[in-house]
C-alpha cells in the first residue's frame, strides 16, 4: 500500500509500505477513506518530537471502514464505517479507569503516527478498537466526522474544559489556527460574554470572526491592551494556548487575571520562560493536557444535529495519493490553508 512516512526531521515521502495486519485480538484493521493532517505532523517533521523514529507511517485522525477485526473486538465489525480516534485506549489501566485515555499505561495514549504507523496511508492499524474506533451514523459527512478525531476533542477538552470557562467569562484564545477556531466555537458553548482571538494572520483572525470571536487581536500589536480594556483591567478570566511557541505561552500569562486560568493546548518544541516572579502572588492556575477523547461521543452527536461547525475548517481537499502537495499546502502560510482532508477516489 502507499503511506506517508517520516524519515527524519525535514524529510518524508509518500511510499510504498506492507500493509498492516492484525497483531492482537483486540485490534482492527481500517481502509482509510477520509484523513487530515495535523499541526503535530509539522513539529513531528520539524523535530520537535523525537520518540518519533525514522520509518514511521505519520497521522492520528481518519475516516474509514473496518475491512478486519481481531477475535477481542465486540463494538465493531467488518464493514462498519468508523472514525478512527487520535488516542488508543486499553481501557484496563489505572488512567483509563479514569477515562484519562491520553495517559494509558496499557500501550495506549497517543501512539498512531507516534510510537506505532499512523493513519495517513490507504490502510491503518488500529489497537485496542473498543475504545478507540466509533460507529458513525450514516448522516455524518466524512468530512465533519474526521475532524472528531482530534482537532475538536482537544480544544474542548485541553482548551476549554480544563481552563474552567464559565458563563460570563473574557476568554482569550491565542492562535487562530484550527485548534484555536476549534477552542472558539466549543466555548461558546459555555456562554462567555467575550471571546477575543489573537493571531498574527488577517485572514485566520477574520475566520475567528465567522467561529464565534467577539473581538480580534494581531498579536504584533500587544494585545494586552485591548484585553485589559474589555475587561476594565481585570485581564482575562481564561487565556488559552494554541500555538505552541514561547512567546504565546508568556503571552497568555500576561493576559490572565489574579485568579484566572491559562489552559497550554499547543505542542511546544522550546523551553517557555514561566514568569513566577509575576505569577507567583496571581492565583494563577496552569494546566497542560495531551486529549482523553472521552468527550468524542458527545461531540459526534454534536456534529450530527449541526451544532458545531466542524467542517468549516476545511479549506482544501485532495485525494489521498497526493499527500505530499497536501502537506505543502497546509504547511504554508500563504495558501490560507485550515484544515487539508484527503479522500480516497470513488471506485
């Protein structure tokens, strides 16, 4: 089959690879129809996530049917259409118990395009499918449905949820990526009296605008300010981080307020300065995340009564086999790319 394969910093290719086989009862075997690409596939090609080893197949999010199930898997079967999540869970370990999946101690977490061959191929598989693929309802465009399998789960989970938005909140968002448009609409949810965006790019700002954000912000010109305004100097009741770059980490600290919440969703390559000579007396609470998925049921029924606009972040489609000028799109500022989503050709 052909794949899109790391092979090393800098380097990938589309290649062809063997096919993937079960290796465990529990696993299944997925024919990718839909996949996208993700911000993490740029820092893995960049970098700056080094357990990922040379030859393997990247991706984390699809779209497909079951073409084979091991004798373990009772919630799936052949020729189910299935989203394929970007987290594995054993389902057994202490962190699953708690439905912490990301932390599976079990051989699961985040390893598809990770620790084991992802989903950017004509063929993925899939550990621990019980808890890890889902059913999808015949309404359900690929399209939507693939953008479950990370991209919305972690915003809301890691983004919105773990910064504690309340009703009435000033929430500010840094990077209007798909991530940060992804952590705007899922806090709306939670009723804010604002949303304010901040990003460098006029058009991503103009397409938080289009997600639910009250007001914009280029980060050029010291959003801060305009923050400290909204909010009569308070500063922000929940910055969200959605980059992954010092600057917008340090950013985000200056904007929260005594008491306020600062939720890092961003993939961060670089040591981030942590000013607790500021922080320190600020009540301040910081929290990371890598995404549970457990909120993936809910915001799939979500997407099937078109309550989030999910796919409004796709900018660009192509077909499978021409991953390579996908990835070229969406890794470049100019194109104006969100969300690329590759589909296997109709028959």
């Amino acid at each position: 089959m052909k794949a899109f394969v790391f092979h090393g910093p800098g380097q990938s290719s589309w290649d062809e690879v063997p096919e993937p086989s079960v290796k465990d009862g529990a696993d299944v075997i997925v024919r990718v129809d839909s996949v996208t690409i993700c911000g993490t596939d740029l820092h893995i090609l960049k970098g700056d996530v080094p357990e990922v080893v040379p030859g393997t197949v990247l991706g984390h999010e699809a779209v497909g049917e079951v073409v084979e199930a091991g004798g373990d898997v009772h919630t799936v079967r052949p020729g189910d259409r299935v989203l394929v999540s970007c987290i594995s869970a054993c389902g057994r370990c202490r962190f699953c118990r708690e439905a912490r999946y990301g932390q599976c101690l079990g051989g699961g977490g985040w390893v598809l395009g990770h620790l084991i061959d992802g989903t950017q191929a004509e063929y993925v598989r899939v550990p621990f499918a019980d808890l890890s693929v889902h059913r999808l309802p015949g309404s359900l465009d690929s399209q939507d449905a693939v953008l479950l399998a990370d991209i919305f789960p972690t915003a809301y989970e890691v983004g919105v949820l773990n910064g504690r938005v309340r009703p009435g909140d000033t929430v500010v968002v840094v990077g209007a990526g798909p991530i940060g448009l992804a952590a705007i609409a899922t806090a709306r949810l939670f009723s804010p009296s604002r949303v304010v965006a901040v990003d460098l790019s006029r058009p991503r700002l103009e397409a938080a605008r289009r997600f639910g954000a009250d007001a914009v912000a280029d980060a050029a010109e010291d959003p801060v300010h305009l923050v400290q305004d909204l909010t009569e100097g308070l500063g922000a009741d929940v910055a969200i981080e959605a980059v992954g770059l010092p600057e917008t980490f340090e950013l985000c600290a200056r904007t929260v307020r005594p008491g306020g919440h600062i939720a890092n969703v961003g993939v961060h390559g670089k040591p981030a300065v942590l000013h607790l000579e500021d922080l320190w007396i600020k009540d301040v609470t910081i929290t990371t995340g890598l995404v549970d998925t457990f909120s993936t049921p809910m915001l799939m029924d979500m997407t099937a009564a078109r309550r989030l606009p999910t796919s409004s972040l796709v900018t660009h489609s192509f077909e499978l086999d021409r991953m390579e000028e996908a990835y070229e799109v969406f890794s470049a500022p100019e194109s104006g790319a969100l969300k690329v989503v590759l589909e296997r050709p109709a028959a």
